[in-house]
C-alpha cells in the first residue's frame, strides 16, 4: 500500500528507553531519503537539534537521574552487605558461634 514510504528505522536509548530514529546521529554527514521520487537533503544540525532536544527533555533527565540514584543505592547496599559481613566473620572469630 505504502511502497514509496521509507519505514523508520529506530533504536531504544538506554537512559529512558525511548525510541530514537537511527537517523539522528551526531556524524557531519548529510541523509538521503527518497518521498515518491523527490530527493530530499537533509543538514545534519536537524538531527542534532533533535537530539540535543530528547537529551535535554524532562523525560530522559529524569530516567537518567532515577538510574543513577539506583546505582548509587546498590553500591550502598552491597557495602553494608561487606560490612555486615565482616563484622559477622570478627566476631565469629573473637567471640566464637554467632
């Protein structure tokens, strides 16, 4: 039905999972798309614009942040988990059966 119409081709950012075009990259090279026999150039500062806008948007700076107060909670975690640790193992060792 659609013959002349490019699909989309998209990837998933790792920071809040949204889909991204595969287009929108940050190389210095133009993009060739083709629309029913119409060549369309497209500048390479379109796709950064968009970029930069999806970078700078309250959607991912939010994901990213909840992400990095995850990583930050885990390694909390598993130093207490080290500590617990090695308090049980000293006083398994100066105070005999825990």
């Amino acid at each position: 039905m659609f013959s002349g119409i490019q699909q989309q081709k998209l990837r998933v950012c790792e920071a809040c999972a949204s889909f991204l075009s595969l287009y929108d990259n940050d190389s210095n090279s133009f993009s060739f798309f083709t629309f029913k026999y119409v060549c369309v150039y497209i500048l390479c500062f379109a796709f950064k614009e968009r970029l930069a806008d999806h970078y700078s948007g309250k959607l991912h700076t939010g994901f990213a942040l909840i992400r990095r107060k995850m990583e930050q909670l885990e390694v909390n975690h598993v130093n207490k988990l080290l500590l617990f640790g090695i308090i049980k193992c000293f006083m398994y060792v100066f105070v005999g059966d825990v």
